[in-house]
C-alpha cells in the first residue's frame, strides 16, 4: 500500500484559552469549531487499505471496524483526513438525557484485546466519524492554509450516516451559542482555527475553550505520587467523592460515588498535603477501616461498577499493571474543585484542587449542586449517525 503521506502524522493540537476569541483586524480570520468529545483520529486510505492512527500515532483500526467500513464507503480512494471518531447514543425520555448525546465510555470499552468482544460492541454501539480537516487528497494539503484544505473538505460533500464533516462557522457569536447550546449533546466545547494557517502536526497552534465549573466534594482517601518515599511521602492525587440522594439508591441510604481525582500538585504542595492529611488515615482492620464508604474497592464487581456505584481501585485497559491502591481517609473534609463537565457520574478529567471548605459538611455535597446542561439533539449535528434516532 502507498498512502498519500506517510503514518505516523501527529495531529495539530490546541491550547487552552477563556473565551472565543473575535475575529483578527489582520483578515486571516478565525474559523470556529465544536469541540467533539472523542478519540482523535488520523485516517489513511489507499483503497480497500485502511489506517486509523490516535492521537499518539498507534494504528486503532482493529478497534474500530465499522469505521473502517465506512471510510471504504464514504471517503475518496487516496486521502487522509483529521478528525474525531464518536459515539452517539439515543436519549432514555425516562428523566436520564432526554437527546441523543456523546458516550465517551463506550467508546474507551471498545479499546480491547478480544476480536469477538470488538465486534459485538461495533455492531451494538457504531461509531461516526467526524471530519474537520483534509490533509492529502491524492496529493499533500499539508502547506496548503486551512481555508484551502476546508475548500477540499466540501468538496468531499460528507453527510452521513457514518463519516460526517464537522460544522463551522466564521462568526464568532454563533459559535458562542454553540458553546453553551452543544453542551448538552455531549460536546465539550469550541475550536478555533486560522485560516490562514498551514498543518502544524503535534504543534499546540489551534486555541480551545472549555467549560469551567466548580464543585465542593467529599475527600475520601488519597494515592501517593510515584516519587514518595517512606522517607519524604508525597501525595499525589486526592480521591473524590458525591453523595447520591437516598431515593436514588432506593435503600433509603445515601451512598458516596467515587466521582474522580484532584492531582498536578507542586511537589512542596503534595509534601504539605501529606502532613495535613496523614492523621484522617483509617487503620486497616479497625471499625472506622470497616465503616468507610469504599471499604469493598477490592471487590472486583464493586471497583468496576458493575454490582453498583463505582470505587477507586478498578483496573481497566487504560490501567493495566498501575497500583490503585489508596489511603482511605475519615469522611470528614470538603473541598472545591474546578472541572470542565461530567461524563455520567464522574468527572470526564482530572479535578483542580481550589480550596479547602471547612463550612460545609461532607453530607451536603451531593450531585443536586451540579449545574445541568440543557439538552441539544445530537441528530442536528450528526444526521442518521448511529445511535442518534
């Protein structure tokens, strides 16, 4: 096979800004994204010959072979493409997500070592795939600025049901509309893109805005940083935790979800926090190590989630071989912490540590305080994509 440019490419990268920036007095002009919540894809065709790259430049195909199916289908013979592979899901209409929404979980089940488990998933939850950029079409684009490679993506004429170019606009209040409107389809966010600009592979040249929120949440136990020695302990992530209201659980009790970790520490800062935290350490074997609400994290059917809420400690594809033991800690201190958005009942990323809240009491801090983005139809964005209808 002979593709048009050479794998492995890395995709060009965004850095974080505040807000959508306006549009440049210089006329290059900025194009305007939706931030789609996936798995960075990097496509390859010669033919029936197909390669999928990750953001890190390891062929994914074998994952995905519905996805390879449709860039037989959708795509032209000879070309490579950037964009995001997704997961749509329908909406329940029982109080859950009322519209067809982004799943980023099911897409991380699909990264998997059985072909059979693969292909069950494939047909039972397909993939899309979302194009945003055009980087060779029998030829290289890669010199080419974007407003060209954006020309060549139209004239591909992607509409479905299985490869679908990305909407965009050149205005910068509509994309702000589309900040808070996609929100509540499972998207994270907007890109921005010059167009003016050539292909930069792994150069963090595209800005992103994200949403910020913040949230106070029970601290349940901590995990060292992977430099602490008995001698100078170091912590390196705080383990997190909501309460779930007593009719949700149905047992009349309310029970503390692990919802995710607060970490990237200065190592001073994780010394201190190993002093400050030390003594709220429950001892193994005692009634206070029995009473902690993660007490059965060992539990291979707890720690997945599968016998019921999630705890800290389960492996999975992306932890293989790591310790995720922890330290549980007495259920007594609150902190707030900033976050982007929530994926299910957990924090799609990792936490940031803001303060400490010593006025609220651990019980308080439940899902009620997160605020809730209002519905979008993914079917807008993603016409006849599985899992939209």
């Amino acid at each position: 096979m002979t593709f048009p440019l050479e794998p492995p490419i890395l995709p060009m990268l965004a850095k974080s800004v505040p807000d959508v920036p306006d549009q440049p007095d210089d006329g290059a002009g900025w194009v305007y994204e939706p931030k789609w919540d996936g798995f960075r894809a990097l496509v390859f065709r010669d033919g029936d010959d197909v390669r999928i790259d990750s953001r890190n430049g390891r062929p994914m195909q074998r994952y995905f072979p519905e996805v390879v199916d449709a860039v037989r289908r959708e795509l032209p013979p000879r070309c490579v493409v950037d964009g995001e592979i997704v997961v749509a899901r329908p909406g329940t209409g029982d109080g859950g997500a009322a519209a067809a929404h982004l799943d980023f979980d099911a897409l991380g089940q699909r990264i998997h070592p059985a072909d059979s488990r693969v292909r069950l998933l494939a047909a039972e939850t397909p993939a899309s795939l979302v194009v945003f950029d055009v980087l060779a079409l029998d030829g290289d684009l890669t010199d080419r600025p974007l407003r060209e490679r954006l020309d060549a993506l139209d004239g591909l004429r992607l509409a479905g049901p299985h490869v679908h170019a990305t909407p965009r606009t050149t205005d910068a209040e509509v994309a702000r509309d589309w900040f808070e409107a996609f929100e509540g389809a499972g998207l994270d966010g907007v890109v921005a893109k010059r167009l003016d600009q050539e292909y930069q592979p792994n150069k963090r040249a595209l800005l992103k805005v994200k949403h910020a929120r913040t949230a106070d949440v029970v601290l349940a136990g901590f995990r060292l940083h992977k430099t602490s020695t008995p001698e100078r302990p170091l912590i390196g992530s705080l383990l997190l935790g909501l309460y779930r209201d007593a009719e949700d659980d149905g047992d009349g009790a309310p029970r503390l979800q692990f919802v995710g970790v607060a970490a990237s520490f200065p190592a001073a800062r994780r010394a201190a926090l190993h002093t400050e935290l030390a003594p709220l350490a429950v001892e193994p074997g005692t009634a206070d190590a029995a009473a902690h609400p993660w007490a059965d994290w060992q539990d291979p059917a707890v720690a997945d989630g599968s016998a019921g809420d999630r705890r800290p400690g389960a492996q999975s594809r992306w932890s293989a071989g790591k310790d995720l033991s922890f330290t549980p800690l007495r259920v007594e201190r609150v902190l707030e912490v900033g976050y982007d958005h929530m994926e299910g009942g957990r924090f799609r990323h990792t936490a940031q540590f803001k303060r400490w809240r010593p006025d609220r009491d651990p019980a308080s801090c439940t899902y009620a305080q997160l605020e809730e983005p209002v519905g979008y139809d993914l079917q807008g964005l993603l016409p006849g994509a599985p899992g939209t209808r």
